[in-house]
C-alpha cells in the first residue's frame, strides 16, 4: 500500500469515528496494523479516555478528536496545527 493510500485510509477511518461522535485519541504508527487480504489500515488499541502519547498529540489539554488530528497530521508530514 502506497504511503498516501495508507493516510487516506486513516483520515478516512477517523472521519467516521468522528461522525459516530467517537475519537481513537491515542493515534499514533504504532496503533495502525494492515489488515490482511486488502491490506486497508486497522486502528488498534484506542486511548480515547487517556491523555494521548507525548509526540503524538497536541501540547495542553485537548480532547481525543483533537489529538486525532494533531497525530494524523504528523503521519501525513504535514505541520500539525
């Protein structure tokens, strides 16, 4: 799977826990596996309630949609905002 494919699956998984009203908010490359057969990104080990892991998330207290975007930024080696 091609790097951008591998963002846009991402962004893609969180857009609908987003729209569900949920957030993973622990994002980070190790808490996505591919998953066998289509090889289409899985998100694994969900920190929604923590505060997120340093490096991964945006500085001060931000809820979990907020630390989702701070990390998917990152993983797409963009400038998180």
């Amino acid at each position: 799977m091609a790097a951008g494919d591998l963002a846009a699956g991402i962004e893609a998984a969180l857009a609908a826990l987003h729209a569900a009203g949920t957030a993973h908010g622990d994002l980070k490359p190790a808490n996505v596996v591919l998953a066998a057969g289509d090889g289409h990104p899985v998100l694994i080990d969900w920190g929604e309630t923590v505060a997120g892991t340093p490096g991964w998330r945006p500085a001060g207290p931000h809820d979990a949609r907020d630390r989702d975007l701070y990390a998917l930024a990152r993983l797409k080696g963009q400038p998180p905002s």
